[in-house]
C-alpha cells in the first residue's frame, strides 16, 4: 500500500485527480469507480478544472459504489442524484455510461446480481475511488462486513446514519437500508485510491492502514489489494505511527512510479 501524506485537503483532491488524468491520458476509455461523501469532492472538483483545460473524460465509465435503499432517484440525497451533479455532468461523462445500484428496484437481489454483470461487463473496474467512514466503512460496507461479499443489501450503522443525517432534515428521513459493493467487488477493481481529510477520520485510517486486518474495519481490506493508494491531509493522518516513513518514501519515490 503506498499512503501519501499532503498538507491541505485540497493537495490531496489534486494528487487523486492527477492519478486518474494519468489513467485516462493511458486508457480514454478507463472505467472508474466513483465514491460519494464529501471526501472525493476535490478529485470532481480538481478533474473538472482539468477538463476545462482539455482533459477529455466523455469515453469513461462510471460505476457508483452505492445507494440508497427507497429513495426516490430524484431526490437530492440519492446517490443517482449526488452522482449526476457531482460527477457525470461537471466531469462531462456520457450519462450512458455512468452507472449506480438500483435502489427502487422491486427485486433488489436481481438488481445487485445486475450491477455485478454490469461492471463484468463492462470489462471490470480500473481504478475504484474510495472514502472512508469515521466507523472504518468503505462503500456502505458496515463493520462485520464479509471479506468476500458481492454488491449486496446492507443496513446501515446507527452512526452511518446519524453521519449522513447532514444531509437530510432529519434523522427520520436517513434510509435505514442500502446497496453497496461489497468488498470482494471493490477488491476486484485493478486499483484502489482512498483518499481521507480531517481529524474525525485519522482513528479511521489508522487502524485500517495500521490495524490488523480485521472485518471489524472494512477499510484494513485495502492490505490485501495489490495497488492500493491512500491520500491524506496531515490531520487524517495524524494517527498514524509511521507517517515520517511514509513522507520519506514518497520524496524518494523513483521517477517512474510517479504519477503527480
Ligand atoms: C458515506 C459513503 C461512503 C463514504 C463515507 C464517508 O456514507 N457511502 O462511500 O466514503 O460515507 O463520507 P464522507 O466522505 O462525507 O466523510
């Protein structure tokens, strides 16, 4: 696992953007997957600024990482919603191509084998984006979640929701279920950027980067990927015990590795 360690959050939506700019510069047709939550807005944000600059994203694929159970996809809080205004429209991806869990499907055990098939299909995911939760959780991957586990139906965490609740006008209104890839799916993506800011998440990554791997913390899967990056401002990784090893070695990161 390579960890990365920048001084503002907005360096570490930067470093993520020019990682996929990389990718896409490589392979037009790159298949991303795509997180919501507030951490990966500064990648939108910075991929954005780069589109605007020439970068060319219209041939990419999108698969989101989940949703939520019931909520109609016009509300502003689905995640096809956060999804369309965060990604696929300033990003300028075909809408077509940009993919997120069914949650109103009447069958949602067919719609989670569907999205499966869909990424499959798809040719899987190239490099998945990921933020994590302040209770460790990746995706809607709640603690406990199995190792192996495919796009699945998932209750959320009391504290999930109580988390998310910002975003609603009440606690009320939070779905109490989702659809999520599981972790067995997000591992199956051939590269892996989770990117973190802020105090609230530095227990967080430290037990997932330092912690046994343990389902009690979804985000500690990240030790089995292959090519898995973790970007951080100073306070997200202000827990970690060998944060001055990890500066180290990216000032000394040979020059055909790098990518910012
Ligand atoms: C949300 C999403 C996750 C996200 C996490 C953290 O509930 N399902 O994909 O990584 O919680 O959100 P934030 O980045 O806003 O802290």
């Amino acid at each position: 696992m390579e960890i990365v360690i920048l001084p503002t959050p907005a360096e570490v939506g930067r470093a993520a953007a020019a990682k996929i700019a990389h990718l896409v510069a490589r392979r037009p047709e790159a298949v991303l997957g795509v997180a919501t939550g507030s951490s990966p807005l500064a990648i939108y944000a910075e991929l954005a600024a780069r589109r605007a600059a020439g970068l060319d994203l219209s041939r990419v694929s999108a698969f989101a990482l989940d949703e939520y159970v019931g909520l109609p996809t016009s509300h502003p809080e689905s995640y096809a919603s956060v999804i369309r205004s965060t990604v696929t429209e300033p990003l300028g991806l075909d809408p077509e191509r940009v993919h997120v869990p069914d949650g109103l499907a009447p069958d949602i055990e067919a719609a989670c084998a569907r999205y499966e098939d869909a990424i499959a299909a798809a040719g899987g995911v190239d490099l998945q984006i990921l933020g994590i939760g302040a209770n460790g959780h990746i995706g809607f991957n709640e603690p406990t979640s199995s190792f192996r586990s495919r796009t699945r139906i998932k209750t959320l965490a009391p504290r999930t929701r109580e988390d998310n609740a910002r975003f609603f006008a009440s606690l009320d209104e939070v779905p109490t279920h989702c659809i999520t890839q599981g972790l067995g799916t997000i591992l199956d993506a051939r590269e892996l950027v989770l990117v973190a800011q802020g105090e609230n998440k530095a227990a967080a990554i430290a037990a997932a980067v330092e912690g046994p791997v343990s389902s009690m913390v979804p985000g500690s899967v990240l030790q089995w990927h292959r090519t898995a990056t973790v970007i951080l401002d100073e306070a997200a990784a202000s827990r970690l015990q060998l944060a001055d090893y990890y500066r180290y070695t990216f000032r000394n990161k040979p020059d055909f590795q790098r990518w910012d």
